[in-house]
C-alpha cells in the first residue's frame, strides 16, 4: 500500500470493515494530508447506500480492511493550496470521483469518465496512493469514504452549498437522489406527457418519481412490494401505483398504459422485475429501459437498455447551491 511523504498525520474516527457482512466497527485511525489538491472535510452526515452493503458483502481477505461510506456531507476544515472551488468553513456535499482528464470529463459528463472504476472502487488516490495507509486500512472510496469524522476530497468530487441546506438531508445527494432523478432527466430525457413505470421506490426510485413529476411526465407509474413506499410515492407525483406482492405487475401496467410505456428504470436488480421492465415497455418505436444496476437483461428487438452507475452529467451542474 503506497504512502504519500512528507504529509501532515492527524488521528480520525472511522467505521472499518474487516470481515464480509460486517459489522464495522468504529476505530482511531491516522491519516495523510490534505495534499495540495484535496480539502479535509469534517463529515456531518453520511447517506447509507445499497452499494454500501453490497461491497461489505462481496468483501474478501485479499481487499484488507475499508472504509466505505459515499454519500457523505460536511464543512471543510482545510485546504490545499491547488484546491479552488472551496474554503475552510464552507458546506459540502460529497459524490463520485472522477479524472478530469479523459475524453468524457473534458465534455462535462464525469460519469463516464475512463477511470471510473478505478477512481470509485479502487479505493486509493489517483496515483496509487492511500491516505489512511499508516494503518494498512484503505480508503478513497468513491473518492472520499464518508463512514468516518473527516474525509479527503478534490475539486472534481465536491460541491458547496448554501449553509441554509441542512446537511443531514443534503448527503444522499451524492449518490442516491442524483442517479434517480439524473436518469429522469438526463439519460432518458423523459419529456412533457410520456410515460415511465419506476420498479422500485426507494430513495433512487423516488428521487426518479420526483424528476418525472416535474418534467410533467404521464402516467407515472411506480412499482414496489411495500405500501408504505407507494404512499409516499403518490405523495411525490406518481399518478398510479402498483403493489407487486399483490398485483401481477405486467398485467397491472398494461391496464393503465395498453400500447405499453415510453420509459422504464429499474433500480431493484431483482431478476423478475428486470424482465418485466422489458416487457411493458411500449413496441411502438424504440424506447428505453434503464437500470440503476448493472445487471444484465434481454430486450426484445428495437429496446435499448442503459446501464447506469451515475446518470448526472456534473455533480456540480446538479446539486442545490
């Protein structure tokens, strides 16, 4: 694991993970920096996303102990001198990293960025190194691992906002309400008076039922097993709900939307409702059926389907100022 000389070391608090499933537990760690291009951020909140759990249960010996967490938001203690977009004692929401550098970042859609993957999951800076590697414990994750009192972050990952936005309503921002309502707006592009069915209305699905409200989008249709979730649903724009515990879901929609719907996102990953994304989709022309997940599923002729990790073009462009 790769240090960085010659940095200022300071004790931080940090839910570790060093078993598959968990728990974390919350330890004294030490950690590198800032260096000139990053800012230390005090985490106030931190969002728990279903990426979370799902790397703590993919865990293995040989990925060592992590720090996870990536919907993180906070007030920047300390800056780099190269840092530009912020300064100590602003408000920040914390996303995804990127390079800034490849094709897709210079054209403003860091999403696609060439080293995404890298960047996000492999859980180190840049260039290779680690700042909490005075502990052998890995961090950077989405380039920040916000399950901790302070985090490292860059100008391509961080967005202030106004002091007014509560911070503990403001994290999930990052990740989560960006991915919903950034595939409403922005991958599908979802117009005035088409129709879109949401299989899944959790924060994702119900940040997507949001975006096609107000796109003005008709019918909006949302899918899940709890009443609960389709109540506030309703309450956030959609025009008609569907309870898959107690409904056939394709006969559902067809009876609300007979030449099928325009759009489809699915956020679940759960295998028959992937398939059913491709089925009440509309036949007349191609239409899209997006996931949140990469996951993979058949389309019958003439459907494209998107595989989403991020759907905002520009953290920056999308979140609240």
């Amino acid at each position: 694991m790769l240090r960085s000389e010659n940095l200022k070391v300071r004790n931080i608090r940090a839910a570790v993970l060093r078993q598959q499933d968990g728990p974390v537990k919350i330890e004294t760690l030490r950690m590198e920096g800032p260096r000139d291009d990053e800012a230390l951020v005090r985490i106030v909140a931190s969002g728990v996303c279903h990426t979370d759990i799902s790397m703590a249960h993919h865990w293995e010996p040989a990925d060592g102990p992590v720090v996870l967490g990536h919907e993180g938001a906070g007030v920047v203690e300390e800056v780099g001198g190269k840092i530009k977009s912020v300064r100590p004692g602003d408000h920040v929401i914390l996303s995804y990293q990127s390079c800034g550098v490849c094709r897709s970042c210079r054209g403003r859609r860091p999403s696609g960025c060439s080293r995404f993957y890298e960047l996000n999951f492999g859980f180190q800076r840049p260039d290779g190194t680690n700042a909490l590697a005075p502990d052998g414990v890995r961090g950077h994750f989405f380039g920040q691992s916000s399950f901790a009192s302070h985090v490292l972050a860059t100008d391509r990952n961080m967005v202030r906002v106004s002091k007014r936005l509560s911070l503990q309503e403001a994290a999930p921002l990052g990740c989560g309400i960006q991915a919903g309502a950034g595939t409403i707006v922005n991958q599908l592009a979802v117009r005035h008076k088409e129709s879109v069915v949401i299989f899944g209305v959790g924060a994702v699905g119900l940040s997507a039922v949001m975006a096609a409200r107000i796109v003005k989008a008709d019918p909006i249709i949302a899918v899940d097993i709890l009443s609960k979730r389709l109540k506030l649903a309703q309450e956030l724009g959609a025009t008609a709900v569907v309870n898959a515990r107690r409904s056939d879901v394709l006969t559902s929609v067809g009876r609300l939307v007979p030449e099928g719907v325009d759009y489809a996102l699915e956020t679940t990953g759960h295998p028959v409702m992937m398939r059913a994304a491709a089925h009440v989709t509309s036949r007349r022309e191609p239409r899209h059926i997006s996931q949140v997940m990469a996951f993979p599923i058949l389309c019958r002729r003439g459907k494209k389907l998107s595989r989403l990790l991020r759907a905002i073009r520009c953290p920056r462009i999308s979140s609240p100022g």
